[in-house]
C-alpha cells in the first residue's frame, strides 16, 4: 500500500492546516467540545477514505466543511432537544475563553447563545463568512450554491442575528 | 457595543488546544497505519449479494422472469404465422417434451397428441377464415406435416422397442398383457389387403420390424414362442387403425381443405 504512505504526508498537511477551523464548526454545531472533536476526527477520517482511493480533490477545505456539515446533520437529528438543553443550562466550556477580557467574554457568551437560535443554514452561514473568514465564493463552493445566492442569504443571516442581539 | 462581525470574529478563538490538537493527530496516524497493515477489506456475501452489480442483476432477472412468464403464456394461444407461434413449438412445447416420461411409447403418444394440437390450429385459423390466405395456408400444412413426421417416427420407434419388449415378455409370460396393451394403443396397421395407400405406406415401416423381431423370437426362443409371437400380430391385426390415424380421420375436413398427404414424406424417400 504504497499509496497510502504517498497520501499520508498531502492528508497530514491538511490536518494541521484545517484541524481548528473544523472544530469550531463542528462545536458551533453541537456545544460540545467533546463531540466536537469526535466530530472533526470522524471528518478527518471521511476525507481520507477519499484521499487513499486516489480521488482527485480539488479543494480539500470545502470537502472537509461539506463532511462536517453533513456530520453535524446527523447528529442533529439524534440528539436537536439535548443540545440546545446543554447550551441553555450549561452554558459554555470556561477554556473557551481563553486570553479574553471580561468584556470580550460576556459579547462572546451572548453570541454563542444566539447562533444556535438561528437556523442551521443561516448558523453555517454567518460562522463561515464572520468566524472562518471564507469569501463569498468559497462558501459557495462549499454549499454547492450561486456565489450571488449565497452573498444575498449571508446578507439576510447577519440581519436576522443582529434582531436576535437586541432582543438580549 | 462592537460590531457583530467583530465579536464574530473573536469565536476564531475557539479552537484545538494543542494537547488536543496532537492528540487527534497521532490518532488519524494510528488510523492510516492501521489501514497499510491490513491486506484487504473482509469480503462479506452480505455485502456481495447487495452490492449495486447484483441489484442490476437481480432486477433484469426479475424483468426476464416476468417478460419471459408472460411472453410464454401468450404463446400458448399463438396460431400459425403469428410471432409468437415459435415460442410456442420450440419453447412451450420442448419444456413439455421434456417432462414426457422417457417411455417411448408415452412420447409417441404426446407426438400424436401435438399432431392433434396442430389440427385445432388450423381449425382455428379457419374459423377466423385466414386459410383463405396462401402463406397461412402453407405454414398450417407445414405445422402439421412435420408434427405428423415427428410423431410417426415416434410411434416406429415405439413399435420396434414393443416389438423386443413382446419378445422378452413371453420368456416371462405374466408380463405379456401389458405387453400386448401397449402395443395395441400405438399398433400400426398391418392390413395388406386394403387398397388404402395410406394404411400400406404406414404399415412397412411396422412390419420390417416385425418381421426382424419375428426372426429373434424364433431363433431365441423355438416353435412354441412363435407360435405365440404370431398370436400377438393376430391380434394386433384386429386393431386396424392407430391413434394417429384417428386424429387424421377426425380432422378429415381440414386434411381435405389443406390438402395434407398423410405419406408423402415416406414416398419420396422410398
């Protein structure tokens, strides 16, 4: 299996490139750090199943988002209710605020607890275009959506979670 | 208050410690090497039996199965010239010949029965008044010439084997009526003295066997088995008119309309 051991240097590049994007998607998702990194591993794995067959793969960031989205999907729906029981009553994983001054923190807090109020598609949206900082174009390719398409819906996203921040 | 994007922006702080971070990775590791060392995914049958190739499979065998099911059963109408008439001779009939036990004398008797069969056809066609038509016509005569041929080379053979068999029943003489029965059913006729052509031509064939198992019985078995051989052609004698015969007498309207030659075949190959 020679070509395994050819993959495995591309596939660990991409690991150390991705592996903390795809968590936080992951983790906006489920607020869970821990089925969040079961998550992303499990999507690290799909994309290497790909990778050992020799596939050819153009853009290897939106198949792992496209991997972790349909992962989430999943997840979804085993367990919708307990997840945002967990983020309602538990709150957030104090690690996660790491370096972050008070203030910072308490905006933080309130828009993690806003974006699960959202619908995924608009969740997926924001963290995508805001948090992960991909344009336009690359969402779109993730999506496998209208570059147009997706511009306008991110648009309408980011109004919808700005309603939702006036109403704390 | 900051901008949302902006506190957005801060969540990029959310991420794989680095203790995590390895840890996953020396697990991904683990997986890839794991992967090398394994020589091939276990082959279940399951997994066979499901996989995308035998669900093609067992699609077209279900499409076969029921086109094939009911192109055979619109077969079994089918008439002379129509389409389907061959899927009916040479495959409805062959499975049937098939399952015809392997006594010569119950294959002459199905021969005899398809010959009956043919008949009914052309009766048919009449009927509908398609014989009118030159090339049904044909194929109908055909049909039955050569069904008429197949089942009197079954009845000859038929006789032969009776013949041998007549011969070791009289060495066992309990046998002999069946015997006798199973040659009278499928007798052919052994009248000379009519100036039917038909019955002349029919009768060679049985008595150049006859006399060549007639020849056996006396060398084999002395005067007194002949005696009894000859007993037997008496009384076959009596039975003048075989099963074929009586099909043709039967269906003597369509013989006429068809203008069917029972003998034709035989004569020209005398």
């Amino acid at each position: 299996m020679k070509a395994n051991q050819d993959n495995k240097q591309p596939f660990l590049g991409v690991y150390d490139a991705y592996a903390d994007a795809i968590f936080r998607h992951c983790y906006f998702k489920v607020s869970n750090r821990e089925v969040a990194q079961d998550m992303t591993q499990q999507a690290f794995m799909q994309l290497w199943t790909y990778m050992k067959d020799g596939k050819d793969i153009e853009n290897p960031k939106a198949l792992l988002y496209r991997i972790a989205g349909n992962l989430a999907i999943d997840w979804y729906r085993k367990k919708k209710s307990e997840s945002l029981e967990n983020l309602m009553e538990g709150g957030f994983d104090p690690s996660d605020k790491r370096g972050e001054n008070i203030e910072q923190s308490a905006e933080f807090q309130n828009v993690l607890k806003r974006l699960p109020e959202l619908s995924p598609e608009d969740q997926n949206l924001i963290t995508l275009r805001f948090v992960e900082d991909l344009s336009p174009k690359e969402i779109s390719e993730i999506l496998k959506e209208r570059e147009n398409t997706v511009s306008v819906r991110i648009h309408r996203a980011l109004e919808r979670l700005r309603e939702l921040m006036k109403t704390t | 208050m900051k901008d949302i994007t902006e506190i957005l922006k801060s969540l990029r702080n959310v991420r794989l410690d680095a203790h995590e971070k390895n840890a996953m990775r020396s697990r991904l590791v683990q997986h890839i090497d794991s992967e090398v060392s394994i020589p091939s995914p276990v082959v279940s049958w399951y997994g066979i039996l499901w996989s995308h190739q035998f669900k093609v499979g067992y699609a077209s065998l279900f499409i076969t199965l029921s086109v094939g099911s009911t192109v055979v059963f619109a077969a079994e109408q089918a008439l002379p010239g129509d389409i389907l008439y061959a899927v009916k001779t040479k495959v409805n009939e062959q499975v049937e010949r098939a399952f015809v036990p392997s006594e010569p004398i119950q294959l002459a008797q199905f021969e005899t029965k398809l010959v009956e069969r043919r008949f009914e056809e052309a009766e048919k066609l009449d009927e509908k008044k398609l014989l009118v038509k030159e090339d049904t016509k044909s194929k109908a005569r055909e049909e039955i010439e050569k069904q008429t041929e197949k089942a009197e080379k079954a009845i000859a053979k038929a006789h032969t084997i009776n013949q041998i068999e007549v011969t070791s029943a009289l060495v066992q003489p309990v046998a002999e009526p069946t015997a006798n029965m199973m040659m009278r059913s499928f007798s052919v006729s052994e009248n000379d003295n009519d100036d039917d052509v038909e019955d002349d031509q029919s009768s060679k064939r049985g008595k150049n066997s006859d006399s060549s198992s007639r020849k056996e019985q006396s060398n084999d078995d002395g005067d007194d088995n002949d005696r009894r051989g000859k007993d037997n052609d008496t009384q076959e004698d009596e039975d003048d008119e075989s099963d074929l015969e009586k099909v043709f007498k039967k269906h003597s309207d369509i013989v006429k309309k068809l203008d069917i030659k029972k003998n034709n075949r035989s004569r020209d190959d005398r």
